[in-house]
C-alpha cells in the first residue's frame, strides 16, 4: 500500500491491501534493501550499547509492519475471490464489457488515477479515481514521493498516489444502488478493491473487468485520447526506450519500423549521456586551469 501512496490503516478495515509491499523501505532510519538481503544500518558505526538497542527495536517495528502487510494483502485476496466466487461481482473481459456498454447502455466507472486516464479512456465512462495523484507538499508526502522515485519510479514512471476518502459518496452522487455498473481499472486490482468498497455499500450490480483495461483490444471498446488503452498504466524510462511488455507485443505486431523508432532513442540517450560526460571533464579541465593561473 505504501506504493500507492497509502497507509493500510488509512483504510476501512474490509478494504485493506492492493498489492504486495516492496522489499526496500524506509522507516526512520532503517533503510531496508532487497539487493544486500540485510538492513543497511547494519553497515553504519556502531556506537554503543543504546544505539544496538535502538537498530533491534527498529528491525523489529519493520518486521512487523512487513508481516501485517502480507497478512492483509492475502485477507484481501480472499474476500476479493470471495466475491466473485458467490457471484456477488460478476466478471467481465473487456470485450464483455464494450458489448455490454454498447447493446445494453451499462455505465462504466473508471477508477484509475488521473495520470492514467488523460492518456486513454473509455468513450462515455465515468471517472472517479479510488487512489489519484497525491499533489500535497508536505514533508510526509515528499519524503513518499522521493521514496517512490528511488524505489523505481523513475523506471516505471508510477506516481505517488492517495486513497481518495471520498470515492463513495461521489460514486453515490453518479449512480443510484441497483445501477448495473461496470467497474474498470489498468490492471484489475483496484477496480477490484473498488468492488469490495460498492458493495459493502449496498450496491448489488457489480461487474468487474478481469484484467483491467490493460489487456484490451483496440476494438474491444471505444476509446478516447491520445493512446491505447493497454498504454495507459506505462510511463518513465521503460516507456521511453519501448521496454515494456505491452510496447514489446505491440511491436512484434507492427514489425521493424516500430523496433527501430525505439532503437534509435536508445542510441540517442547513449549519445547524449557521452556529451554530457565529455562536457564535465571540458569544465574540470577548464577549472583546473584557472586555479593553476
């Protein structure tokens, strides 16, 4: 949850966990990293008896917290299977629902963050975000956001969301409780989560989209903006250089030219990190010689 930007207590107790935690945390000064396998404080000096006392009880609060985020992910998992298992949320592939939006005039409710539904969106849906772009400036939320960054953010070009505590009673403003609503997310988790929030609320027809919007067709829905729907969730470098999985079967699909747009970007980013590289050691060298005058 803290990868979206969210706290698991921030949320009801029947909606906890969208996602597996990262293995690299921060928690005060316990920085947790994947790639050592150990607590980097480990590796700072040692400086007495209180400190050791200070860095056990830190590994011990992180420990915890890692282990009640499991914990509340697998709970969720199993309500959420719960549900479509009693049939309480009906399943829709995207294709299910583009028929269902076009021959029966159902609703679609967009729960995405803003980021992903400027880039595409289902023509005639509703939008109303579960988690959106956390804008705030505080020292909680940048210390999340530079967290993110560092995490791979930069790389998957994912913000730092917030849960949006208000996402019930703009649903309850759009749609009325037996509306037969269709729920959508990217990549079918929080649309999911979303699912669990509406019923609970007392709406009965629910329908969900497995897989989310990322594994649809071009002519599975009617799409507007500037992408395909199955491109909205990427960003970032791995956008950028066209390695991700949907950019890489969209150009086993559209052949070289595809690959070669992609290839010589890559060429570019090599050239430009060369000037730059040349350029620092131009200004080293020019500096060394005023200091040396």
């Amino acid at each position: 949850m803290d990868a979206l930007g969210l706290p698991l207590n921030s949320l009801t107790k029947s909606s906890y966990a969208f996602q597996k935690p990262s293995a690299t945390k921060i928690h005060g000064s316990a920085h947790y990293s994947s790639c050592l396998g150990m607590p980097l404080l480990m590796l700072k000096p040692f400086t007495g008896i209180h400190h050791l006392k200070g860095v056990i009880r830190m590994q011990a609060g992180d420990e915890d917290y890692e282990l009640k985020q499991v914990r509340d992910m697998a709970a969720a998992r199993k309500r959420w299977e719960a549900l479509i298992r009693e049939e309480k949320v009906k399943v829709l592939t995207p294709r299910e629902a583009g028929y269902a939006i076009q021959l029966s005039n159902r609703s679609l409710l967009d729960v995405r963050p803003s980021t992903e539904h400027k880039k595409a969106r289902v023509k005639g849906s509703t939008w109303i975000p579960i988690f959106d772009v956390d804008d705030k400036l505080d020292a909680g939320t940048l210390s999340k956001k530079i967290t993110n960054f560092t995490m791979g953010g930069w790389w998957s070009g994912i913000p730092t969301l917030a849960y949006d505590s208000q996402f019930l009673t703009k649903v309850n403003e759009k749609f009325q409780k037996d509306t037969d609503l269709i729920v959508a997310c990217q990549k079918g988790l929080r649309s999911l989560a979303a699912c669990e929030l509406l019923y609970n609320a007392g709406y009965r027809n629910l329908f969900w989209v497995q897989g989310g919007l990322e594994t649809a067709e071009e002519e599975d829905l009617v799409r507007e903006g500037s992408m395909p729907l199955r491109f909205a969730g990427i960003g970032g470098v791995s956008e950028f250089l066209g390695w991700t999985d949907q950019q890489r079967a969209a150009a086993a699909k559209e052949g070289w030219g595809y690959r070669l747009m992609f290839s010589a970007r890559l060429v570019g980013l090599f050239l430009a990190a060369d000037a730059l590289f040349i350029g620092v050691q131009q200004v080293g060298r020019y500096l060394q010689d005023i200091r040396s005058h």
